[in-house]
C-alpha cells in the first residue's frame, strides 16, 4: 500500500493542472448542461438567439463543446499519467527498482478513480439532483454508467497508452484507429444496404467483452511483462474481431432463435393481410444512395389484444420466380413500426439491392415476409393535468412543457427528463381543444398521441450526462390533418395527459405469404409526394 | 565461493544480429569487476539481461542466486543500477526523488541517504533536469546506495565525467565495498584501472577473459630480446606468447603467463644466443591491446581458413 500511496502521489503532484483544469471542465459542465433543459424558459440563452447559437442558445453550444472538451480532458489525463511510468522501452528509471507491475496498475487505478470516476460520479449525481432525481434511487444506472465507460473506453485507452511511448504516438495511433473505423464504416455501407442496425441481442454483450476481455489482456502483457509485441498483436486481434462484427453481425445469426415462430394451432397475436379492401398498391422508391430499391407493402394489421402493442424489430424477404430463381434477404432492422389494438392499414417496408429488384420485377414472384416482433404489454398507467411548469411523470421523469416559437404562450406538447436512460416504451396521448383555452370549445376535440423511450432499457445509457431528454411531439394529428387557416387547435394546461408504459412479454417472428407478387414499379419523386398527401 | 552474478553461455541476439555469445561472467560477491570493452561489445547488451531488461535467448544468467528471468521487485530491492543512458524523474528536486525512493526499499538508511548528500554535496531543491551530467550521476548513486544493495550494476557510470566528479563517485564506491559487490562496465581502461579487483574483457559479444586484476597484471610482462645478429621468430613458440615479431636483431613478444623461472627457461630453450633480455611490466592497457589484437588475428585466421576450406570444397 506505501508504494501505490507513494506512486499516486507522485502523480497527483506532477499532473495537478491537467488535474485541475479536468474537474474545472466537468465542473462547468455541470454548471452549464442543466441551462440546456431550461432553454425555453430563458429568454437570453434561448429562442431569440438560436440564429446565431443553435436552437438552445450559446449556453447549449457551451454546453456541447464541454461534452467534447471532458472526454479529451480524460484523455490527456490518463495518458500523461501512464505514460510517466511508461511501459515501452529499456531506459526508464522504474524498471531497475522495486516496483510491483501489480501496484504501479493499482496506483495508477487510484488515481484514475479519484480523479477522473469519483469526480465523474459525483458530476453525474448533481445532474440527476439538478433534474429533480434522487441520485441514490439510481445508483445500479451510476455504476452501471461508470461500467460502460471503463469498458467502452477508459480500458481500451488504458491499453493504447500502455503500448505508446508518448502523447505523440498515442495520437497518431488514435488517429489510426479512427482511420480503420471510418474506412470499416465505408466498406460496410457499400456492403451492407440496410441503414438500420438490427435488434441488441447479442452484439453489445459480445462487443464489450471482447473490448474488455482484448484490452485487459494488452494491459497486463505491458505491466507483468512489458512485451510489446504480445500487446500489440492483441490490440490487432481485438480490432479485426470488432470490424468483423460490422461485417457478420452476430445478432443475425441468433434472430431465428430470439424471435421463434408461435407453435401451430396457437393465435396469432399480430395478423397482417395482404390484398385487402381499401389498401393502396404496393410502391418502389429508390433509397438515398440509388443503389436499393425501398419496397412498401401495403397490409391491414389486426389481432393486437387490448393492453398489447407489437414492436417491430426486424424483417427478412424471401422471393422466389417462376423460373426457379430464390433469394432471400439478410435480416434488416426496421424503424420499429408499433402495431396498436384493433384493426388499420399499414405498410411492412424492406430493402433489396436494385439489381435484385430488376431481376426479379419481370413476372410474378412468391413473396414471403418475416417479420420479427416484441410483444409488449401495459405495464402502468398515468394521468397527469399538463401544466404550463416542470411535473414529475411515474416512471418516466420530469416533465415540462414546450412552447410553439412563435407564439411562446401556447403549449405545443412536452419534452421530458429520465435520469440514466430514455424511459421504457411509452404512449402518452392528449386531447387537443379547438379554440381558445379560455373560450368554450365549440367544435369536437381531437386526440393526439407520440411514443416515447424503447422496450427494454438498460440500468443506464452510456454517456457523459445521466439526464436524458425525451421530447413527445404531440402536434402532428393536430397540424397535419385539421389545422385550417381560421381555425385553431389548443393544448391547453390543466388537460388530462395519459402515460401508459409497456414492458415486453415475448418475442415472436410473423411469415406473411403473398404469391404471385408482381413488383411495383420503381415511384418517382413527385409520385411519392401525392401518394403521402392521398 | 560465492558469486553474486554468474552467466553460462549465455546467448543474446537481435533477429540475425548476435549480441553476446556464450558468455560466462564470474562476479565473486565482494569483488568490483570492471567489464570491459570497446564501444558495441556487447557490456549494455550483457548488463540488460543480467537486470531482466532483456531475456537471454540461449544459456543462463544468475544475478544474486535467482535467474534473471526471474529478477523482479523483491530482488531490486537489493540492487541498485546506474545506467548513462537510463532516464530520471527529471521533473522531481533531488530530495523529492530521495524522499519518493525510499518507499520502495525496506533497507533505506536515511543516515546513509544524508551522507552521501554530504559526500557528493547533492542540492537537494534543484530539479534533476537542471542539473550537470555530473551531479545526476552523484545524484542516481546515492539514490542507488542509500539502500545498502548487495549488489552495484552500473553501466558506464564515469564516461564524460570530469576527473574530479570521477574521484568522488569512485571514492563512494570504495567506500560500500565489500558490503557491495559492485559491476561495471566500461571502454576505457584507465579509468577502472585503479579500483577494480576483478576484470572481464568483451570484445564483439564474446567474453574473451575475465580474472583478477592482481593476477593478470602479474601474467603479463613484454618482453624484449635482442640478438646478436638479425633475429628472426623461432618455429614453434608457446601460445601464451602473444604478437610476436622481430626487426633487425630485436624480437619482441607479449608473455601472457609469465613466471620468471618457467620464463627464463623457455628463452634460453627459444633464444640461446640471446645477448640481451628484458622483462617488463605491462599497463593494463598494453595488456587489453595485445589480447585484443591477438584475438582479432584468431578470428581473421579462422575466417580465411572458412573461405579457404569452402572454396577448395
């Protein structure tokens, strides 16, 4: 203990301004990100000023730069302090005295613990008090927090400057990295056509294991042996394996088993039908880079039992021509379309390559659609007046109201504040009035609702803060569809707002089959624009 | 008796490049061994397998009776090393580095810490970085003696210095002695000449001999025949006789194992008609130049006779 006290000492002495200016940022961002919150009510900081400074005025901009400047703070402060009792070489004063690898690593944990976590724990407390959470009702997301950081990046960094023999080479090997990042980004979107990324099955756990378990392992190679080779080659390994990951996504190959089929003879909890009455044609429009084909499949959606709303996750195509031709599609993610309880029509919507497209839309095809779906179900309920003030939300947070920019009196729907994490899965639906608050309202009211947080959240979500915003937009039935030139719809404070939060019950994957599918014929532009306003 | 440092051929390489080969160094507890040997021998190469700095890639190294592979904490609490090249906490005033040091050794007399403070006269709030190359090396030796090691690695610890900061550091280590046995390394002979008791020759990673100082200044004489007529090398003279040549009528020859009886027989046997002999005490130096040459002779020799024999074949 006297040597590791001894080191860390050493330490806190020789780096105290990268120390102090470390907690001086992080203090001030403390001091700065909360005003980001309360930018409606500011006139200064706020809305007469996001021309110049962004929508949450200078003090947001403020705000941002510090969420960047904390992290390079970190960075500095690490290395500088690994790197003065540095790994790499043979003529370091250190390695002809007494020094125990394992307590020159414990030393240096002391002082990253003290320095960086504990100043980073407590930064994360006064936010959750700043946003009117009890920091100890949430310490598992704290710790939890602190986890993900130590795993996503203080161990990977702890390992790189393990290796490097100064800042310098540290920066040229990050540089490296993002280079090898970028370009594995690149290749994988030439590759790959689906954008969005499939459901965290397996992925996250295998990707943090491997970043521990391949950092870790570099670390102790440098400290117990300061073999650099051996390090080296396991920092490589970790990188392939990790850039493979974005090539064969793992959570691919265990969709079939996560999302099973519902055993025959059991009901459906979801149906969906193809060809039904009423239902438009099925469309093609080409995707954003022009080099796949978007196709939207028209069904009516029924089956979803009261307190039940179906998420989906995933789909996969099959197509199969006439003259024996087949191909079938990798697992897409989706944009997490919800299905609701009773009966509508909407759209199922894949990707396929545009060369597939053309080899396959001359003729019928047999279609088949799976698609991967969480079943969720409620799980509470609340009714709370909107106030024209921050209230507190069950299980959400802390809300607030939000005001249309031009005229800063009317409501418009509200953005609310969760503490480590977006919320669980929640529809919050009002009822808009037609008029003036004040007036008696005339004609009917209309409903409006949004969806707010996912299914399963985790004790917390990786970041620098542990308040998370969660805007609800509930204007769009209210503009979209009835707003007309004299006419005025109102959110009015004091009207009965309806929280219901869904928790997942089970998983289950859907095979709708349509045969002889003719393909659509690929929409242009200003087709699109009059199918959305039909 | 006890040896504080001993390696069995011990081999070191760099990819194709050999560092050391077959190297067996004795270093008797007690003792100061002066290894010694022009620059690029291999004594740094040597002295970082010896402090585990490197790993051997053939053959065994023993440092105070644990392998050196094996030489970590526990046993650097008992060695001390000083280094030219090694890097110091720069940044810290010498007595905080003193202060920092003591941590790390249970042995730490801070008696002894004050001392040599005194001795080397030591600023104690001045910066290792402001200080002369001098005054760092007094200031790595009592960071490296204050602990009372058993052992003293030092890897041209005197090169640059000026004679007086050599005195003193020189007397500082006589003074540890033979509580320390102290092994250092150098490339100049003149400098080790007055204080080593024991002494190692390297030359391109070999270990060509190692022995006492007393016993080798003893062994080697020059010694100088002249003829009465012109002298010519006789057929067939013994191996300890070294770089032999004759001009005019003197032969003169470097005896690597002198004893005055056997001497004297042997020169009546080889030169009976010898009208003058004369017997000389060598300097350390003549005598590291003449088993340097001899042996780089061996090894060209050797050489041509590899080329010779391969060409025939």
């Amino acid at each position: 203990m006297k040597q590791i006290l001894a080191i860390f000492v050493k330490d806190a002495r020789r780096f105290w301004p990268e120390i102090l200016i470390c907690i001086s940022l992080l203090v001030a961002f403390v001091l700065v990100y909360p005003t980001t919150w309360r930018v409606e009510d500011n006139p200064l900081s706020g809305g007469h000023m996001f021309r110049f400074f962004g929508a949450q005025g200078p003090m947001g901009v403020l705000a941002y730069c510090l969420v960047v400047l904390v992290p390079v703070a970190w960075v500095i402060l690490t290395a500088r302090a690994i790197h003065c009792d540095r790994l790499v070489g043979n003529t370091q004063h250190w390695i002809t005295r007494p020094y125990d690898w394992r307590k020159l690593l414990a030393a240096k944990f002391l002082y990253l613990v003290t320095f960086l976590y504990a100043p980073f724990f407590i930064a994360q407390c006064v936010l959750l008090r700043e946003a009117g959470f009890n920091p100890f009702h949430y310490l598992g997301g704290l710790f939890f927090n602190l986890f993900l950081l130590t795993a996503a990046c203080m161990l990977p960094l702890v390992a790189l400057v393990t290796l490097t023999k100064g800042f310098g080479r540290l920066m040229l090997v990050l540089l490296g990295l993002v280079l090898v990042i970028a370009a594995t980004a690149g290749i994988v979107s030439v590759v790959s056509y689906s954008s969005i990324s499939l459901p965290d099955l397996l992925s996250s756990i295998l990707g943090y294991g491997l970043l521990i378990c391949g950092s870790m392992a570099a670390i102790i190679v440098m400290y117990a042996r300061r073999n650099a080779k051996v390090a080296w080659l396991t920092v490589l390994a970790l990188t392939v394996a990790i850039c493979l990951m974005n090539f064969f996504d793992p959570d691919a190959a265990v969709m079939n088993h996560y999302f099973p089929k519902p055993a025959a003879g059991t009901a459906l909890p979801v149906t969906f039908a193809f060809g039904a009455p009423g239902l438009s044609p099925p469309s093609a429009s080409l995707s954003g880079d022009e080099k796949s084909v978007v196709i939207s499949i028209p069904v009516a959606q029924s089956g979803v039992s009261d307190g039940n709303v179906a998420v989906e996750q995933a789909v996969r195509v099959s197509m199969e021509n006439g003259r024996g031709e087949k191909w079938v599609s990798p697992w897409e993610g989706t944009i997490a379309d919800r299905f609701l309880p009773g009966s509508r029509n909407t759209w199922l919507r894949f990707q396929i390559r545009r060369k597939t497209y053309e080899e396959f839309k001359n003729g019928p095809v047999t279609l088949r659609i799976s698609v991967a779906m969480s079943m969720a179900h409620v799980s509470s309920e609340s009714v709370i007046p909107l106030r024209d003030a921050d209230f507190a939300v069950p299980e959400i947070g802390v809300c607030k109201p939000t005001h249309w920019m031009w005229n800063p009196d009317e409501l418009r729907g509200i953005s609310c504040r969760s503490a480590m994490n977006t919320p669980q899965l929640t529809n919050v639906s009002v009822t808009w009035k037609w008029g003036d608050c004040r007036a008696e309202s005339t004609r009917d009211q209309i409903k409006s609702n949004d969806w707010a947080g996912g299914l399963d959240p985790g004790p917390a979500e990786f970041g620098i803060t542990s308040v998370w915003d969660a805007g609800v937009n509930l204007t769009w039935p209210a503009l979209t569809g009835n707003v007309t030139n004299d006419a005025q719809w109102s959110l009015c404070a004091g009207t009965p707002m309806r929280f219901t939060q869904y928790e997942t019950t089970s998983r289950l994957r859907e095979e709708l089959s349509i045969p002889a599918f003719e393909m659509p014929e690929l929409t242009t532009a200003d087709q699109l624009i009059l199918l959305k306003y039909r | 008796m006890t040896l504080a440092i001993r390696t069995d051929h011990l081999r070191k390489s760099f990819g194709r490049t050999v560092a050391l080969e077959g190297v067996g160094v004795e270093v008797p507890e007690g003792a100061i061994y002066a290894l010694v040997g022009s620059n690029g021998a291999g004594k740094t190469t040597l002295i970082k397998v010896l402090m585990n700095i490197f790993r051997p890639s053939a053959g065994t190294a023993t440092v105070l009776g644990r392998d050196s592979k094996r030489v970590a904490a526990d046993v650097f609490c008992e060695i001390g090393y000083v280094s030219e090249n090694q890097e110091a906490p720069d940044w810290m005033r010498v007595g905080e580095m003193l202060r920092y040091y003591r941590n790390f050794y249970p042995t730490w007399d801070c008696e002894l810490e004050a001392q040599l403070v005194r001795q080397f006269d030591l600023p104690l709030d001045r910066k290792l970085k402001h200080l002369s190359r001098g005054m760092r090396m007094k200031a790595a030796f009592a960071s490296s003696l204050a602990y009372r090691p058993r052992l003293l690695v030092l890897d041209e610890p005197l090169s640059g210095l000026d004679p007086l900061v050599r005195d003193e550091l020189i007397e500082g280590l006589l003074d540890r002695v033979p509580e320390t046995t102290v092994f250092l390394s150098s490339h100049d002979l003149a400098e080790i000449e007055g204080f080593s008791s024991h002494v190692g020759f390297l030359e391109s990673g070999r270990l060509l001999f190692q022995e006492e100082m007393s016993s080798l200044t003893e062994r080697f004489r020059e010694v100088t025949v002249t003829m009465k007529s012109s002298a010519k090398v006789p057929e067939g003279v013994p191996q300890s006789w070294l770089q032999i040549e004759a001009a005019d009528s003197v032969v003169r020859f470097v005896h690597s194992g002198y004893s005055e009886a056997e001497c004297s027989v042997e020169l009546m046997r080889y030169f009976p008609t010898a009208h003058d002999v004369r017997v000389e005490a060598m300097t350390l130096r003549a005598i590291f130049l003449a088993i340097a040459k001899t042996s780089r002779g061996t090894r060209q020799q050797a050489t041509e006779d590899r080329t010779a024999s391969e060409v025939r074949a």
